[in-house]
C-alpha cells in the first residue's frame, strides 16, 4: 500500500487508483447506456462540441475524476459488499444531483433546468445508479487485489 502523508491529511495512492479503475469500468457501462440514448453529443456540448466520440471521451474523463475521488473515502468504509454496493449506489445518486441536475444544465447555458426531473433526468438516474454500483462492485474488487 503507497500512502503520501502530509501534516493535514493523508492520501492512500492504492485506493485512489482503485476507484479511478472503478470509475472506468462505471463509465464505459453508463456510455454505453448513454450511448444507446444519443445523449453524447449532449455530454460534448459541455466543451463546445457535438461529436459523440467527444462526448464519450469528456464521459471518461469525468468518470476517472468521480472515481478518484470515490476511492479518497471508500477505503475509509467497512470491506463488505453491502457497504460497497450502497456507497457506490449513494455517490452516483449524488453525482446525479450535482452533475446532472446542476452542473450540466448550468454548463449548457439552461439555468431554468437546474433540479428539473423529466423522463430524461429519470433515465439520468438509472444510469448514475448503474455506475454508482458497477463502480462500487469494482472498487472492492480492485482494492483487495
């Protein structure tokens, strides 16, 4: 195990890189939903582009980030799977809230859409509940290896 420890806190490398593995494997399942959906060029209009493939890579991009972060505290919780299938399943939801319910439409120019749930917010959902428990299933996986 690589800790790097500072005065303030400490950052286990190990489980960091675990969730950033975690967070691939969440991602490439979620794309592939969102894929079936044509919402990457949606995603790509974050950065000003329509291209789908650039929506799948920005979709990667922002997975590896959900996924790191997820393994700063994931190791911190009980080893078992109900705690790792509940708190992925919890940091989807979450990332559901602050990215798709905030972020995006603030990104993409649509204020008056923040905290509106559609059909399209619901298959929003599905899909951060999906990689929330794809990504905790690997994080266990991939930290006790």
């Amino acid at each position: 195990m690589v800790s790097t420890t500072s005065e303030r806190t400490a950052v286990n490398v190990d489980s960091v890189l675990a969730g950033v593995t975690a967070g691939l494997v969440g991602g490439a399942v979620f794309g592939v939903l969102m894929t079936t959906m044509d919402m990457m060029p949606m995603i790509a209009g974050m950065i000003g582009s329509a291209s789908p493939l650039v929506g799948f890579v920005l979709h990667m991009v922002i997975s590896t980030f959900i996924g790191a972060t997820y393994g700063l505290f994931a190791n911190r919780l009980p080893s078992t799977w109900a705690v790792a299938l509940g708190a992925g399943t919890a940091y989807g939801i979450f990332w559901w809230v602050l990215g798709a319910l905030v972020l995006m439409p603030l990104i993409l120019g649509m204020g008056e859409m923040v905290f509106v749930v559609q059909d399209m917010q619901i298959m929003s959902l599905i899909g951060h509940i999906s990689f929330g428990l794809v990504m905790g299933a690997f994080y266990k996986l991939a930290a006790e290896n």
